[in-house]
C-alpha cells in the first residue's frame, strides 16, 4: 500500500499533470509524468467506465499500485505520475502488467 505521502489526491493537481507532463502509451496504461521538487514520488491512478463495472475498476487499480511497490525504488528521480489504465489491463497477467510499467518508465528515462 502506498503512503499517504506517495498519492496524488486534488483534481488541480491531476490537471496540471495532464497539461504539463510527458504522455508515454503503452498497451496496457497511458503515463503522464512531470518533474516534482519534492524529495519523493507521487503517484495517481485513473480508471474510466471504459475499463469495466466498479469491481474491475478497482481490481484494475489495485494491481497498479502493486506494481508501483514494488518497483518504486527503481525510479530515479522525484516525479508525479498519474496511471490512466487502459480497457485491455483486465486481460494483462502480472508479468505483462510488470514488464510493460518497467518498458514506460525506461522509455521516459527513469529506470
């Protein structure tokens, strides 16, 4: 479980991420990142209606932010991300879900 410290909460906050970040796709999630000046990483997660009922929603942001532990010492720097999983993250298996997370985060040069 994330700390409360590691979240991203206020709707101004999201919007100011989806203005200003780097968007990176992938199959699985679509990535905003913008720098931070904290001395941590915060992370935010979304899932729309398009993913499924609220059981997949949730189950689907669930395995996000085990995804997140687990790999949250591998990021460099202090940065915002917000998560915007995509319809196809309820057929991805842990692996897939795993790897395509590490693929985004070397693509934006944070691993």
């Amino acid at each position: 479980m994330l700390n409360k410290e590691h979240r991203i909460n206020k709707k101004k906050e999201y919007n100011n991420i989806y203005k200003k970040g780097k968007k990176i796709p992938g199959k699985y999630m679509v990535v905003f990142i913008i720098k931070s000046e904290r001395e941590y990483s915060r992370y935010g997660f979304v899932t729309s209606k398009k993913v499924g009922n609220a059981v997949k929603r949730n189950r689907a942001k669930r395995r996000l932010r085990t995804v997140i532990y687990r790999n949250m010492s591998d990021i460099k720097d202090s940065v915002d991300v917000v998560i915007v999983a995509r319809t196809a993250i309820n057929e991805a298996s842990w692996d897939d879900l795993n790897s395509e997370y590490i693929r985004v985060m070397r693509k934006a040069g944070l691993c």
